[in-house]
C-alpha cells in the first residue's frame, strides 16, 4: 500500500512538473516581425512606468507562487536596467520579478491581443493573472505571446515577469565559467561591457485583427535608371484575398492590387524620378499595406522605408552604385543609472553629437539596439552594421555547449533579421564579434584541441551563421568583426572583411609610428589574400588622464588624439578600405577588471556624459573638411 501510495504521488509530482514545464510556450520569432502599430485596425499600449520588483537570490519566487502577487516589492523603473537603480544591485546576478498592472480596454474585445517585451536580459518567464504564459532567452531582442485566453475583461490584469540574467558559457554573449577565460572580471562576462540586466526596453500590449490580419510585410527596394522599384511581400493569417499597397510621401502617391494566395502575396511598384536614401538625403516613403475582405479593409500596417542599394565589389561597398566611406563608431547602449535601458534623450543626444562630428555610421556593438535607434538612422540618414550578440565565442572546449551557443546565435540571426529587415539605415548583418580559435590567446591546454581544431570548427560556426543571414536576407551584406590573431580564413567567409585592431595600444603601445607600420602591413597582406574590401569597425586609446600634455603619452587625450590620425592617414593610403569605425563613440561602463580602472572603458571619443575630448574635436575638423570635398558623405 506504501509503495502504491508513494509511486501515486510520484506520478502525481511528474504531471504537476511536466505540466509546469509545458503550460510556458517558446517564443516564436516570428511574432517579432511587425512592430506594434497604432491605426484603425490595430491598438497599443505602452506599459513603461513604474512597476513592482523584487529580488529572488534564494530562487524560491516560483516555489512560493510570486507570480500571484509580490509582497514587500520595491518600485523599479521600465525600461531601466536594475543594476544602478538601487545601491545593493550592482553586480547581482540571479533571478529577479517584475510585477504591473492594467486594465485592457473595452474596445479591443474581439481583437488578438499580445505582450511584446522589448528586451529581457538573458532570460525571461512570464505569468498573466498568476497563470504561465511564455518563456524567451537571448537578452537583447524582443518577443512576444498571444494573452486572450488569459485576460479579465472589467479588472485589473497582473503581469509578471522573471528575468534571469546568470553569465554562461553556452549563453550568447558568453559569459561565467569559460573555459580558458581571457576575461577575469567582476561579474563574470566573457566581454568587456557590463551585464547591466532586467527589462532594458519597453513592454507593450498591442492588438491585431483576430478574423483576418497582416502577419509580414517585408519590403525591398532597387532602382533602373531614376525609376525606384520597390517590392513588397505580404503574408496572412486569415481569409483576405486580395490587397492594395500604397506608396505616398514622393511626387506622387502610387497604389497597386495584389492577389493573395496561401496567406502571401506580393506587390511590385514602380516610382518615377525615384528620391533615392542615402546619408545626404535620407528620404522615406510611405509604403502602406491594406489587405481586404469583401472589398472593406480590414487590416493595415504602414512601413517607412528608403529606396536604396546596397553592394560590394573586389575593393568597395556602393551603397547606389557609389562609393560609399563609412566614418563614424562602434557605440554602446550604455548611460549612467538607466544603464543599457532605453533613454530617448540619450539617444536623441547621441544622434545630434554624431551629426555634430561627421559620422554617417556606426555599428550595433555588440548587441542589436532599441528598435528606436534604427527608426532614428533611417530618418537621420545613418548606414548601420546591426550584429547579434554573439561577443566572446569561442570554439574549444565542450561542445554540448559550443552547440546551444550556436543554436541561440541561429535564433538571434532570425530574430534580428525578422525586426530590422525593413530598416533602410541597415547595410549589413554582423554575425559575431572577436570569435576567437584557441590559438589567438595561447589558451591551448591538457584539456582543450588544438589551436587549428578552434579555427576550423569557428570556420563551420561562422559559415554556417553567415550563410543563415544571406539566406534570410539575400539584399545585405553580411561580416563578422575580427579580433587581432584571429584566423585568417575566417575572412574569406563574408562579403567583406572587418577587422578590429589594437596596434598602438594592447600591442606596441605607446609606438604610434610603429602602429601605423603594423597596420599598413597587415592591410595589405589581408587584402593580398582575401581580396575583399576592408574596414576597421575598432582602433583606439583609452583616454582618462584628467588635464593636457605636450608628451602624448598612452592614456592622455593627446595619445588618443594621435592614434586615432595615424589610423585614419594609414586607410587615406588603401583604396580597398571602405571604412574606419573609431572604438569607442563614448566611455562606457564594464566589469570590474585590472586594466578596466573603476570599471570603465575609457575609449569613447566622448565621455559617459557626451562631453568631447580632443580625438572628438580633431575627427569633426577632420570629417566636416572632408564632406565639404565629397557629395557623397553628409555635409
Ligand atoms: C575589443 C572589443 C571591445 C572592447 C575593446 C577594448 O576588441 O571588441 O568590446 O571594448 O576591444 O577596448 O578592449
């Protein structure tokens, strides 16, 4: 009978259990592919503000059900990393609860109503009214869960949310126990910027039609002479049959029908004296997708979108047909107090000072940014290189998890690509920064392969990684960032080559003479054997020595200055470099580390608070006399 009874309650603890496991669904990435849009057919709230939160370092919050309700919370700002927010949160890592409320309005009864969370670092759970309802991992992308079947209508609904932020080595970036660690830093990251963790962005509610809706519009564009063509591919959910895109904001306004069949369907338009995007004129059309039933309109979804081409030849990138230099930073979401969370006057500050400077670039490192910095470059006409957050990989050691590594790079590429496929400022997918093969560090041991097994299973990784990429988006260039020593073959694998380089400053530092040699040779011997174009998406020095010199030694702004002019009369000499990304745009925040004094990365060309040091004056006197030689770059 004991036995009976204790086998029941086995049985009974495996199907709560399993139960528990399988009531969360995966996020699909699929749901990110449309921005929450407020028109006639569709609803939004934005549910930033200030919610509940509470620590879980014991880990007991599901155990104890805080999902129902949390008692004895503090407030905590979304978007808003919790790490600044409160004295005792700095590094903590572990798991943490976000709790808010709201009401869903009367009138979206009869729509499909979803949550979509803008960012969880790493990984997130989410209840709605103490039931589950999804989980997603990757912290630096959106996701989003259908939550009818969950809701009250008439009362106050719960949403919380765990967020989960502990450094792997299987996570992406990678972090915690690495194996043959190149970091030794405090928290734990396998990269030099901080963890900074929690809900980074905005959480909104939103709708769309439930009968028959738009579920993709995904738009690409080329031009014949000055006639623009823009084409335009809509998928369904639902019954419509037929639908209209409309293009306004030029000359003149075009509309054409489209058949759809299996839920897609497609539109080809054709603009006169086509008002080609490009940094100079970052023009945008309307692009409006109406599909219909029974000749009413049932749903809608507008993109605004450039008409631009993006290629690369032997030697250069063309964005339309031309010669394009790219001048600007590798930057980061990164401020004091909010953090890596969303701060639009920060962000609206960033886009003034890098107009201010000259810039018509920059790179996404290491990690996609708030979708409202790609609305921001396609309006202020920024060419954007968007990489995943795949910073720190590496590619010995235990293969289990070089294998959910891989899995989760795979799920960023669809999700970054489904977000910003529609994105004109984006010119390019960045699959990776620094991987590196077991040779670069002399990290070899007893226990790991040999360096040419690192550079050979990063050779399948990345190819696999960037054939994923241009399968998915066939009209972008796609790279990877490389770290000094890397293997050279990794090269060969995408349109062009980009290269960060560290001559001057980790290696032969204080030598900026011979920088400038070591630089030059390298560029040369990577052409000679890639025979791709080239750019530097990283050089730079450190500058935080308070005052002036007139001895440019290596940490005063004078060295950072000189460093910088070296790199840049170097690529002056190469015609097969197509662009120079100075590391960093501002000083930045990292784990605490020996050569990381007070936690900061003292790179930036700006200060954490934006203020210029002299490598900011020197390049905007540099690029402003530039632009007024060259049509092509931003005057
Ligand atoms: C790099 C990394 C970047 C670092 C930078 C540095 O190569 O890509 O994340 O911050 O070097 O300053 O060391």
């Amino acid at each position: 009978m004991k036995k009976k009874l204790i086998l029941l309650f086995s049985f009974l603890f495996f199907f709560v259990m399993a139960g528990q496991g399988q009531a969360f669904k995966t996020a699909n990435a699929k749901e990110i592919s449309l921005f929450p849009q407020q028109n006639a057919f569709r609803n939004t709230l934005n549910l930033s503000g200030v919610w509940k939160f509470k620590k879980d370092s014991l880990n007991v919050g599901e155990s104890e059900k805080w999902f129902n309700g949390l008692r004895n919370s503090r407030p905590i700002a979304v978007p808003g990393s919790w790490n600044d927010q409160f004295e005792e949160f700095s590094d903590y890592v572990g798991k943490a609860w976000y709790e808010t409320d709201t009401f869903i309005p009367e009138s979206w009864k009869g729509q499909r109503i979803f949550i979509r969370v803008g960012a969880a670092t790493y990984a997130a759970k989410i209840w709605i009214n103490g039931k589950p309802l999804g989980l997603h991992e990757g912290g630096q992308m959106p996701f989003a869960f259908e939550i009818n079947s969950l809701i009250k209508w008439h009362a106050v609904n719960r949403i919380a949310i765990q967020v989960e932020n502990i450094l792997k080595p299987n996570r992406v970036p990678t972090g915690g126990d690495v194996e043959t660690k190149f970091f030794h830093n405090t928290p734990a990251t396998n990269y030099d910027f901080f963890p900074f963790s929690g809900l980074n962005r905005a959480v909104w509610l939103y709708t769309v039609p439930a009968k028959t809706a738009i579920s993709d519009v995904i738009v690409q564009t080329g031009f014949q002479g000055t006639v623009g063509i823009i084409s335009v591919h809509v998928k369904t959910a639902g019954a419509a049959e037929t639908g209209i895109v409309s293009i306004s904001g030029g000359r003149d306004n075009i509309r054409i029908p489209f058949h759809i069949t299996a839920g897609a369907g497609q539109a080809i338009l054709k603009i006169p004296d086509v008002r080609l995007w490009s940094p100079v004129d970052p023009f945008l059309y309307n692009v409006t997708v109406s599909i219909t039933e029974d000749k009413k309109i049932v749903d809608q979804y507008l993109v605004q979108t450039g008409v631009r081409t993006i290629t690369a030849t032997n030697k250069q990138v063309l964005l339309n047909g031309k010669p394009i230099f790219l001048k600007g930073f590798g930057k980061h979401e990164d401020f004091s107090i909010s953090g890596r969370g969303t701060s639009l006057p920060v962000m609206i500050k960033d886009f003034s000072l890098l107009k201010w400077i000259g810039a018509n670039s920059f790179r996404t490192s290491h990690y996609p940014y708030d979708e409202e910095y790609m609305n921001m470059a396609d309006r202020e006409g920024f060419l954007i290189i968007d990489e995943i957050p795949a910073v720190g990989l590496y590619f010995h050691g235990d293969t289990t998890a070089l294998k959910q590594r891989q899995a989760q790079c795979k799920q960023d590429i669809e999700e970054l690509i489904n977000r910003d496929k529609n994105h004109p400022s984006v010119i390019m997918w960045s699959v990776a920064n620094e991987p590196f093969g077991s040779a670069t560090f002399q990290v070899q041991s007893a226990s790991t392969p040999d360096a040419a097994s690192g550079a050979d299973r990063g050779m399948v990784c990345l190819g696999e990684l960037m054939q994923l990429a241009k399968k998915k988006d066939p009209t972008r260039l796609v790279t990877f960032a490389g770290v000094m020593g890397g293997p050279q073959k990794w090269h060969t694998l995408g349109d062009v080559v980009c290269l960060n380089r560290y001559w001057g400053w980790y290696v032969g530092g204080g030598n900026i003479p011979g920088a400038s040699t070591s630089i030059s040779n390298e560029l040369d011997a990577i052409y000679k054997a890639t025979q791709k174009p080239i750019m530097l998406t990283e050089f730079g020095a450190d500058a935080n020595i308070p005052g002036h010199t007139d001895q440019p030694k290596m940490y005063t702004e004078e060295y950072q200055r000189d460093l910088i002019k070296a790199y840049l009369e170097v690529a002056d000499t190469k015609d097969f470099v197509f662009g120079m990304h100075v590391w960093c745009f501002a000083d930045f925040k990292t784990s605490a580390a020996s050569m990381r004094p007070g936690g900061m990365n003292y790179k930036g060309v700006f200060t954490r608070d934006r203020k210029p040091k002299l490598s900011a004056l020197y390049l905007k006197s540099r690029w402003s006399n530039e632009a007024k030689r060259d049509s092509t770059v931003r005057r």
